[in-house]
C-alpha cells in the first residue's frame, strides 16, 4: 500500500530544518577537506531551496494574517544566512574561515527554526491560527523543491542565492 506524501506545509519545512541540523551534526564530526567540502555544499544547496520555497510560496501567503514583524525578520535572515551560504559555496575548506563560517550558519539558522516553530507564538502557530491552507501551501512546495533538486543536479547546480531585502 503506497504511503501518502504528508503536505501540510509546515511538516515539509520542519522536515527541512530536521534534515539540515544533521548535516551541521555530520560535518562537525568530519574530518578531511573533501569530506567537509561536500557536507557544506550540500546543507548550501538545502538552504537554497528551503529559502526558495519559504520567500516564493510560504511567506508570501502568511502577509497580512501573521505578525508582520516576524514575516519581515525571517526575511532579513534569510540574507543573513544566503551571505555565508554563497562564500561557503565559493570557497574552500582550506580556507581560514571556512569552519568558522559553517558554524556560525548553523547558529542563523538553529536561530531561524526557533521563530519558525519551536517558540511559543511562532510562525508555524501563527499560520495555523491564521487557517491558512497549509496543504495546498505543501503541494505547491513539494512541485517547486522537485524543479529545484533536478536543478542542482546538474552541472553547475544551482545559482547564487539572491538577497531580497539588501539595499
């Protein structure tokens, strides 16, 4: 019997942030510059669509029946956290900062999750308050994250994440 692809958007976006604070977990435990390489362009390329699906589908439907204030500072995150993902992208592991750079992502983003879902009042509360119609949300995630991952796995992956709130 074929298992039912859970849609309720929220679901799909904590499962996203499950599946990223694993791989900060991995790449701290690895060792060797390869190793390392590949983990931080991998939790780069989740954080790419993750922001993707969150600013194109997500957040955009919550505007006007959450605390826009919240809207606004995950936002203003996000860039916070695409600087850092588009130098570890570029850069190297060799590099002095590279270690230091993923580390301070991982806080952003722990950060992050919290005002998404862990706090009480958050974001994913909010929209359930809200009734917004998480499941309809999920589909159009799920179709946009499919395009994304196709994307990445070609040559040359995916694009530089865009700033959205930078001046």
């Amino acid at each position: 019997m074929p298992t039912q692809t859970d849609l309720d958007a929220t679901h799909i976006l904590a499962s996203d942030h499950r599946l990223v604070e694993s791989l900060f977990s991995k790449f701290e435990s690895s060792s060797g510059a390869q190793r390392k390489a590949d983990i931080a362009n991998r939790i780069c390329d989740e954080l790419k669509m993750h922001t993707i699906i969150e600013e194109e589908i997500f957040y955009p439907a919550l505007e006007g029946k959450i605390d826009e204030s919240l809207l606004k500072e995950a936002y203003v995150e996000h860039d916070g956290a695409k600087l850092l993902v588009n130098e570890i992208a570029q850069g190297n592991p060799d590099e002095d900062f590279y270690d230091a750079k993923v580390t301070v992502l991982k806080e952003q983003i722990e950060h992050h999750v919290k005002e998404e879902e862990k706090q009480h009042d958050n974001m994913f509360q909010q929209a359930r308050a809200a009734k917004v119609d998480l499941e309809d949300l999920g589909k159009r995630m799920l179709e946009k994250k499919e395009q994304l991952q196709s994307l990445a796995k070609k040559k040359g992956g995916l694009p530089p994440a865009e700033l959205r709130t930078a001046n």
